[in-house]
C-alpha cells in the first residue's frame, strides 16, 4: 500500500498544531508589493502585512503559486513513494487549483490528485483535516475524494468583515459604497457558496452586533452540525476569537472548537479584525 501525503495551501489557514501534528504539506501563495513577492506566512505574516499596507497606503496583490512551485514541494515525497492529495483554494477565487493541476499532470497518472475544497481559509481546513484522518483510516487517495465530495457542500463558511477599506482598495466595492458603509456602520457579513464569496447581509451598528448575529446563525444550526469540529478564524482579534470559542464550547455538543488565525492571503482581502465560524453540517 502506498503512503499518502496531504497538501494543502497557505490559504487554508491550518492551525500550525495541526500543520505539525498530522504533517500536512504547506505550498504558500505570494504577496506581491511592487517587484516583491513575498511567501505567505514564510516572508510576510499578517502583522508585517498590515504595516506595509498603513504605510505604503495599498494592498498587496495575490499570486498564487506556479506549477514550478507546486513541483519543488511536491518532488521529494513523489521521490520516497508517496502518493499526493493536494486540497486547493477555490477555483472561482484563484488560478491556485489550474496550476497545481499542471503540476499533477507532469507526474504519472495517479500519483498527484488535486482537490477543488470550493472554498477558502479554515473552510479548506476542515476539508483538509477530514482527510487527514481518512489516511489514518487506512482509506486509499480514490475513497479519500470520495469522502471530501460528501463533505465539501455541507461546510458552512461565514465571516464578518469590520471594515470596506480593504474591499474598497482591492477594488471590490466603490468609493461610494465605502464612505457610505463607513458612515452608517455597515458590516457585511460573507459567505461561501458554490466557491464564490457572496454577501448573505448586512448588519448596521457595533461590531458586536455582527459578531453575535454571526454567533446566533452557527447556534440556530446546532442540530445539522456533525459535532466534530467547529473553527473560528480570525485576523488580529484573539479577544473576539475566544469569546466565540467558550460560547460555541459551552452551547453545541462539539468535540473541538479551534482557533485559528487568517494569513496574508486573505488578510489582504478581507482586512483586520474578520472574524468566522466555520463548521461541517452532517453528511
């Protein structure tokens, strides 16, 4: 039986505990500021991010990684056996997954499988984290995709953004929209579907106020949830991100509630203080 080898992309914002625990494979996307491509989370981590962005008054574009890039991480497992099952960035948000497969197809048939999660930060986690634990199961790379084509609809992805300036500057929302969303102290609240980021409301007023109707939608679905493992991702706002854990903690039946934090790749989209609860509803 061949050894498998779980890669993911920097994108999935994988707790580093579980990146080292189960030895899940990291192939970064770039921050690209001018001529300079920075790795994210091996040059840049979002705390540098943010400064460069206050003070060069830009967001970075995002690259994500070559077919190069893919085959200098994949090589030296293809080389001692192993098998590979690359879980990727959403293919309606990044040309990560048409590059990996490119990768994949200068190897023989079989030995690199790419994975669309269709879908983004710790939403790809819990994708990857499932199929971790169907290696040690002992399934084959065949019945692992089998199991995460179950799985990869009911991940439920939700996320408040504080602030339009990052969508703004990354040109997804006008001007207009930014200083009249700043104004009135509009929060959007995202999430993910069928790959896509898609507004599902809006929520005027304090921070808070978002966050708990955030709170109150993941508790209103505790009942469909697999009680496994449910995620909340964070960009530099730790407080918040614990106070979501005890309550998820103390009010659903689940196993684990994680924290995690954002990297530069969706910091740079979505902005400091993002917040989300992600989770798998049953199967």
């Amino acid at each position: 039986m061949s050894r498998i080898k779980i890669f993911a992309d920097s994108t999935s914002d994988l707790p580093k505990e579980w990146i080292h625990q189960y030895d899940i494979g990291i192939v970064p996307l770039y921050a690209v500021f001018g001529d300079e491509s920075l790795k994210d989370g091996v040059d840049i981590v979002p705390e540098e991010l943010y400064q460069r962005v206050k003070t060069e008054g830009r967001l970075p574009k995002t690259a994500a990684p070559s077919p190069a890039d893919f085959m200098a991480c994949f090589g030296p497992y293809i080389d001692e056996g192993y098998d590979i099952l690359f879980i990727s960035l959403s293919s309606e948000l990044s040309s990560t997954y048409q590059n990996a497969l490119l990768a994949a197809s200068e190897y023989p048939d079989g030995r690199v499988t790419v994975f669309d999660s269709l879908n983004l930060s710790t939403g790809i986690g819990l994708q990857v984290i499932k199929a971790v634990r169907a290696v040690e199961e002992g399934l084959t790379v065949p019945e692992i995709v089998h199991r995460l084509t179950q799985i990869r609809p009911q991940v439920d992805t939700e996320f408040v953004i504080d602030t339009l300036d990052y969508l703004y500057m990354g040109g997804r929302c006008s001007g207009m929209q930014n200083l009249i969303g700043s104004l009135l102290k509009i929060r959007p609240v995202i999430k993910v579907t069928d790959g896509k980021m898609t507004p599902a409301y809006k929520v005027r007023g304090k921070r808070e106020k978002a966050m708990d109707q955030m709170l109150s939608n993941a508790l209103s679905k505790t009942n469909e949830m697999d009680n496994d493992i449910i995620i909340v991702v964070h960009s530099m706002c730790e407080d918040d991100a614990l106070y979501l854990q005890r309550v998820l903690q103390e009010k659903t039946n689940a196993k684990e509630v994680v924290l995690a934090t954002a990297g530069c790749v969706i910091s740079s989209h979505c902005g400091p203080k993002t917040i989300g609860i992600i989770y798998t509803k049953s199967y």
